[in-house]
C-alpha cells in the first residue's frame, strides 16, 4: 500500500514550538528537517532554535521546495538550504558526517506503506555525524479518526529494533505529546543517537 501526502501539513496535530522543545537543540546544530513539507519546522527552527547552526530544507515535492526558495532569498539565510532529494536515496548535496540530528515529522509512516525504512536509515548514515541524533514525531499506533491507516504506524519498540540494526541507541521517548484523541494523544517523539 503506498500512502503520500505531499505538503500536507501537520500542524493540525501539533505546533512547531512543542516539537522542538522536545529536541533539546543547543543552538548550533546542523539540522535537516527531511520530508520538511511546508517547510514549518525548518523555518521556526532557524527563526528561533539555531541562531548560530544551519538548516537544510529537504522534500522533493516541488511547490514546497519553491516556496522554501523564496523564504530563503526573501530572508536572505546563507545558513538556510533548501535541497529537492529523495531521501530513501542518497542526498549528495550533504557531506560525510556533517549533520548533528536528523528531524522527520509525520514521515516514517510512508516507508512502511512502501517498506522503504531501512534503505532510509542507510541513506541518512552516511551524513549523520558520530554521536548525531535522528529525532522522529510520528504518529501513535492507535485508531484515530484523521492521519494514515494503523496497519503503516510504526510503535516505538518496533522503530527501535530497526535503528538497534544500524547502530543507532534510543536516547529519548515521549510517547504522549499532540492532540487528545479517543485512544490517547496523536504522537510521539523518539530520538535514537548514532554510535
């Protein structure tokens, strides 16, 4: 079953100040927002986050990454890129081991639709730097009237054992944030760290 959603946004669910909060950025991080969509999670972070860090933009869905551009050019960020890739593929704008945390929000669900999770993971290894972190806000594994079918949610514990394959360590769960619903909140947030 593949599931897309191109630049639907996910503020519906929860805003950006409380994702990242729950991000424990420094300031100075490198930090790709991949799958970023609308762009809105990229942009709070480099308004507020990572006053001396660096943003990458990443989608391939082209109207989002033309209204990133113009963001860019309208703000003039040099420390802002906006980068069209796949990232089930290698992104080879990015250098070897530069990126301190990887972000995808709403994202993961689609590599399970089309078992592309792992190859995602191989993908991102390479630019992700020792120690880097890969930060996930995904939805919970309940029935909930709006989001993607419960068949392609990942649990926590089923994403762990898939990182736990490729070096990664889980640092951090918060598995009650976002929307109240029937079955419990809409999200969480789980963060593994790269060996």
């Amino acid at each position: 079953m593949e599931h897309k959603h191109h630049a639907k946004s996910s503020l519906m669910f929860m805003g950006s100040e409380e994702i990242l909060d729950e991000l424990n950025l420094k300031g100075d991080e490198a930090f790709m927002d991949a799958g970023c969509g609308d762009g809105h999670i990229a942009i709070k972070a480099i308004e507020e986050y990572l006053p001396d860090g660096f943003v990458y933009a990443v989608d391939n869905y082209d109207p989002s990454i033309e209204e990133l551009q113009a963001y860019k050019k309208e703000n003039g960020l040099e420390n802002f890129e906006v980068i069209k890739a796949d990232i089930t593929a290698d992104i080879v704008q990015i250098g070897d081991d530069s990126i301190d945390m990887v972000f995808m929000f709403n994202v993961v669900h689609g590599f399970k639709s089309s078992d592309k999770m792992e190859e995602v993971i191989e993908s991102l290894m390479r630019i992700i730097k020792k120690d880097g972190k890969i930060a996930i806000a995904e939805f919970n594994p309940v029935d909930w009237p709006i989001g993607p079918p419960i068949e392609i949610k990942y649990a926590p514990d089923e994403l762990e054992g898939i990182f736990n394959k490729f070096d990664f360590d889980k640092v951090y769960l918060n598995d009650n944030i976002g929307q109240d619903g029937p079955n419990g909140k809409s999200h969480y947030v789980i963060i593994f760290e790269k060996r």
